[in-house]
C-alpha cells in the first residue's frame, strides 16, 4: 500500500490542463489517531480545526468509515465507495471511524483544469459528497497515479494530468448515473435508440420511435432528454452528422449521395446542417474537392 507522495512542477506542466502537487494512498487501522505520518506543513491538520487548502482535493474512501464537514456542508458520514470534492480554499474536516479506521486515495491539483470545474459548476460546494461507489477503474487509476508520482520519471506530470481527469470525470459520470440505477426507464431509451440507429437512412418521426418502445411521446421525450441532455429529434440529427463525418472520411460518395444515404429532404438542408453542428462544411471537413 502507498503512503504519500508531494511533487513540484515546471512552468511548462501547467500548459497540460492540470498540475498535481500530492498524490496518497494511506490506510489508517481501526483506534490509530489520525491524521499521521509526515507531511509538510500545509498539508497538516488536527480533526477539530481542518484545514484549508489552495489546491483542488480529491478524497475517495475505499475501505471502512469516516466523515467529512466542509464551510458548506454540515457533517456527512462517509462509507466505501463515497468520494469527496474539496475546492480550492475551502475549510474542511475528515476522519476515519475509530472503530472501523479507513484507507484513503487522495490527489491534489491545480491549473485549468480545475478552474474549468469550478467555473461549470460540474460539482456542488454546498454537496461535495458523491456516491460513486467502489470502482476499478476509479482505484487503478490511483494506484497508477501514484506510481507515476513515485517514479517521478520525465513527463510524470502529463501522466498525472491524464490520471486527474480520468478519477475526476469518472467520479462525476458515476455520481450521475447513480440517480437510474435499477430505473425501467434506461430500458425504453435504449430501445429508442437502437431503434434510431437502425433508421438512420429514413426519416422517422419521433413519435413513431415512442410507440415503438411503447409510451407516449410526451414521456418518452421527457425521459429521453433527461437521461441524454438531448431531445429525441436533436438526437437522431446528431446521429445522422455523425455518420456523415464516417462517410466523409471512408468513402468517396458526394455531399448530394450522402443527404440521400442519411434521409436528408436536400444537399443544402444537410449541407448546413453540418456546418451548425461541426463549425466546418463537408467539403472542408474532406479537405479535398468533393466528388460530384
């Protein structure tokens, strides 16, 4: 098991996105006093004062009990699996259960990457407990991130950077999808768009995909935007753009052959379609004359 592992960085680190400055894995037993071992000064902090950081600090409990209390958040009970999101310069607290003591993985970082989160608002101050639950993906990534930490090896810091957002975009997209864990509606979206995918070349009414998955178009387009960010129709077009950026790149079919393949009324109508969704026209985006 890693214990703690505190980094420096170069000017250049920050042009990746995110710099780490302390990657951990530590596991404290049942009655030890927390916290221990050595740490620098600003990374030390007694249970009843906290501490405050300046950097972006992400705790995730993998084994046993604890808590954590932050300036925005009343004391909240922790168990395996939960994750915490600490902001930069906010107050907080944490320990293991005695009786159960804990292990810990926590990585610090700063630079864009963290002020992109803060400014997204992607997490919650008011709410940084996320109940991701137990994942290998999330505990590799930690155990690799420390590793790199330890090898300190040329690039190490670009390796971290990978492993921040890897943890931390994993964190989030788990916290999400708890919410339809075990929910039937998963089921009916998954039909639709199966349904959508198998159409791409026709063009289907929405409503006709809500029957086919057997609800109305009102809740299915209730449920479909909810769960996707997207409405039904948004959807299916995006479906077709993307399939026409595949066509564009494997095949030699013209702009006027592919509105045809993907169900469009006219070469214009898809023509500007994917100049809103891709910022570029097709014969941009072949880089070539189109073959007319």
């Amino acid at each position: 098991m890693g214990t703690v592992k505190y980094l420096i960085a170069q000017e250049s680190d920050y042009s990746w996105g995110a710099v780490t400055s302390t990657v951990g894995i530590q596991e404290t037993p049942a009655g030890k006093p927390y916290p221990y071992g050595e740490h620098p000064k600003e990374y030390i902090f007694t249970v009843d004062k906290g501490r405050v950081l300046h950097d972006f600090h992400i705790l995730y409990l993998i084994k046993g009990r604890g808590w954590v209390t932050t300036a925005h958040c009343p004391k909240t009970q922790l168990r395996a699996g939960d994750a915490v999101i600490i902001f930069p310069d906010e107050w907080h607290s944490y320990a293991p259960d005695v009786e159960t003591g804990w292990t810990e993985a926590w990585i610090d970082f700063t630079g864009e990457f963290a002020d992109r989160i803060i400014k997204q608002q992607f997490f919650d101050i008011k709410n940084p407990v996320l109940r991701v639950g137990i994942s290998n993906t999330i505990c590799n990534a930690f155990e690799k991130a420390y590793d790199a930490a330890q090898a300190e090896l040329p690039g190490h810091q670009q390796q971290l950077a990978g492993f921040v957002g890897l943890i931390v975009c994993s964190m989030y997209a788990k916290n999400k999808q708890r919410a339809y864990k075990d929910n039937p509606d998963i089921g009916y979206i998954n039909l639709g768009r199966k349904y959508m995918r198998e159409n791409l070349s026709n063009n289907i009414l929405m409503e006709d995909v809500a029957k086919e998955v057997g609800l109305g178009y009102t809740k299915f387009r209730k449920i479909f935007r909810n769960y996707t960010g997207f409405s039904p129709n948004q959807y299916f077009l995006n479906l077709k753009l993307e399939k026409a950026k595949d066509y564009l790149s494997n095949t030699r079919l013209s702009s006027k052959e592919i509105a045809f393949r993907l169900g469009f009324d006219s070469t214009s109508y898809f023509n500007k379609m994917f100049r809103l969704h891709h910022g570029i026209s097709p014969l941009e985006f072949r880089g070539e004359i189109d073959y007319e």
